[in-house]
C-alpha cells in the first residue's frame, strides 16, 4: 500500500478541479479593520483590505471587547483550565450563558467552543434521547448540521430548500406518534436568502415536532437586540432550540444554544461535545461577553452594515456584475467556474490589494462557485465604489474565459 500516492492523488485531484483551497497570510490592523496586511508572496507585509470576514460588524476591533479581553487576561490568567466539569467553569461563562439566554428571551444557555460543534454536540444528543427521533432538514443546511443529524444515527428527511410545500409532504406520511425535529437556518450565508420561520412554526405546531434553528449568521445582526431573524419576527417564543455563535457578528469565537432548562440540561449531561471539550477561554468570554452587552443596546454598526451591503449591491449591479439578488447583509456574485472564481480572486489580491475568497464545492454546489462579499460598517463609499470598478474592469477581460491550472 502506497500510502504516499493516495494522499498526493487527493490533493491533485482538487486542483485539477481549481478548487484547491489557499489560505491568505495576514494580519488585521487593530482599530484599523477592514485593513489588514499580507505576507503572502511579498518580501514584508503589503495593505489589503478585507471584503469577505465573518466578523460582520467588527467587534473583533471595538474598543469595549478588546478592553474586556486584556482585563480578564490580567485577571484570570490565558486559560480556562479544562472541562467545564473539571476546572474549566469560570464566572464569565456562568454570566455569558445567562446573557445569551436573555438575548433570545429562552430559560437558558450552553456555550461550546464553536458553532460547529454546538450544530454537531447538541443534534446529535437530542435525536439519540428522542426515542424514534425523525429529523426533517433543509437541503442547504451547514455541514455542521448535517454532521450532528448523521452522528445521531436517527432517521432524516430531506426538504427542499425553504419549499413548505414539501416539509409537509414529508411530515404528513410519518407516524404521528413518533418524535420529530425540524432543523433548518434563519440566513443562509451563501445565497443570502431567509427562512419562513412563522410558517415553519406553523407545521411543526401541526405535526408535533420540536424546532431547530441556526442563526449563527443573523445573530447580532438583526432584531432590536441583536437576537436574529427570530427576534425580528418575533418568533424566538416559538422555536425549541436556538443556535448560534459567537465567532461572526459578535467577533470573537465560540457557539451556543439557547433553549428551555430542561433542555439544555440533557445536552448539558449527555452531550460528549461539550462534556469532554476544554471549555472557552475566560478571555474569550469575557469579549463575548462585552459584545453581546454592547450589540443589545446598540443598533449603529447594524444599521452601518445593511446601508453598506445594500450600496455595494447596486454599485454591482449598475455595472452589469452578476450580484445575486439578497434581502440580507450577504453580497454574493456569480462566477459559476471554481478556475475563474480563483483567478478574480487571486487578480483583485494582486493588483488591488482586495481580499476576497472564492467560494467552491462543496460549501455550494459545483457551476455555482462565486465570490462572497461582506461589506461592513467601517468599509466607506470610496472602498465599495473602488471594488465595484475594480470587479468591472477584471470581469471584462477575455482571458478570464480560459480554464487555467489553479
């Protein structure tokens, strides 16, 4: 067995699909976001600007998180010290929790180290303590969802995306005895496209099933508190669980559930994600912490972002860019080729100094890959006109069309 060659088999086949992932050498400018610099290919570090971080509102960079940060690391030290049951409890963790479950008006709250692992721990261990569990999910849910459904080992539907019609069709020929959980997103990141939640709600009532949503990319982001699409539709009081993270528009890192005590007290036992995971950092928490505080009470950076991803929208789409219709803070633009989505990438990054990855398969499906921008409250007009010409003058070259070796 040559171990060897089947590795480098691997790898050669992505990047005879040009979708072999780079990942860019920077480091963000404090105080500074979007700005950043880049080691990549250059003898010392060269001024980029970033258009597509998760980091939507920049809290990574607010004055508030960061002094959070440096006061519990000169409290309490780097880390937390192991488990939550083992050393790894600390006050800041008791106050987040308590904070987020507040966020969505639910019981309590349960933090993991990230949101993929709070989709994967919490799924999982809710289907195996529901006798019988089917799980009904959206087709475009995360693969951090899609893990947490198949590590469950339960039964599991498949609706097509937001398609009522269907989750209907489906619910209606299980037995109405059985348990049922319908898992599905508020926002998803990659179309920028929102849930019908009432009317989800609406089915699950109907059926008997229990509700799921991630708001991992709405959290912080829109309600009057920050609380997801949720809370701006007033339909928190209605859903089961609700998941969410802490790494985009709250700028730090983590996940979480929030839900009834009940609840959270089974992922809370059962769970091997967070029972034998070390817990947050305290520094970490403590940032968290600060962020959730500020973002309840503060609407600016929300309402700066919105006003920025709906100019940098029209700015597209008055230059003739394929800019694929949103009603969210996600701008994306379709190439429809992972060579040529690479290619504008890797030409806006060295002749522009903008930073940009390309999105491929299997995070969207193939003849879909496109560029995902996500423009912010510190990005000005002259920074969003400046891509948007930029983008034109590249989408008009001829030698885009060829297929290159990526």
């Amino acid at each position: 067995m040559n171990y060897d060659h089947i590795f480098d088999q691997a790898i050669d086949r992505l990047h005879e699909e040009g979708r072999y992932r780079v990942f860019i050498d920077i480091l963000r400018n404090k105080g500074a976001f979007p700005n950043a610099r880049c080691f990549a290919g250059h003898n010392g570090p060269k001024p980029v600007t970033v258009w597509c971080s998760n980091d939507y509102l920049a809290m990574g960079q607010h004055p508030k998180v960061i002094a959070a940060m440096e006061e519990a690391l000169h409290d309490v030290g780097a880390g937390s010290g192991g488990t939550r049951n083992i050393g790894g409890n600390t006050h800041y963790h008791v106050e987040l929790e308590a904070e987020l479950a507040d966020l969505h008006g639910k019981d309590a709250a349960l933090l993991f180290t990230s949101g993929y692992v709070s989709n994967d721990a919490t799924l999982s261990t809710l289907a195996k303590l529901l006798p019988g569990c089917v799980i009904f999910s959206d087709e475009l849910n995360h693969a951090s969802m899609i893990a947490g459904i198949r590590n469950s080992g339960c039964e599991k539907r498949v609706f097509r995306h937001n398609d009522l019609a269907h989750l209907e069709e489906l619910l209606a020929t299980e037995d109405p005895a059985c348990a049922k959980l319908i898992a599905f997103e508020s926002v998803y990141s990659m179309d920028g496209d929102v849930a019908p939640v009432h009317a989800i709600c609406d089915l699950a009532q109907k059926y008997n099933a229990l509700t799921y949503i991630d708001e991992v990319h709405a959290v912080g982001m829109y309600g009057a508190r920050g609380g997801g699409i949720s809370e701006r539709d007033d339909a928190a009081r209605r859903i089961d669980i609700i998941e969410g993270t802490l790494g985009k528009a709250f700028g730090v890192m983590g996940g979480y559930i929030a839900a009834d005590r009940r609840i959270v007290d089974c992922i809370r036992s059962y769970a091997p994600g967070f029972i034998f995971t070390t817990s947050l950092s305290p520094v970490l928490a403590a940032g968290v912490l600060a962020a959730v505080r500020h973002l309840k009470e503060s609407s600016e950076e929300r309402d700066a972002q919105q006003a920025a991803a709906a100019r940098l929208k029209a700015m597209l789409a008055e230059r003739g860019l394929p800019v694929m219709a949103t009603e969210t803070h996600i701008v994306p633009l379709m190439v429809g080729d992972p060579v040529r989505a690479k290619r504008i990438s890797d030409i806006l990054l060295a002749e522009y100094g903008m930073y940009v990855q390309p999105i491929n398969f299997p995070t969207v499906p193939r003849g879909t890959e496109r560029l995902r921008f996500t423009p912010g409250p510190a990005h000005s007009e002259a920074m969003l006109a400046e891509l948007a010409d930029a983008l034109a003058e590249i989408w008009s070259r001829a030698d885009l069309d060829q297929r290159r070796a990526a």
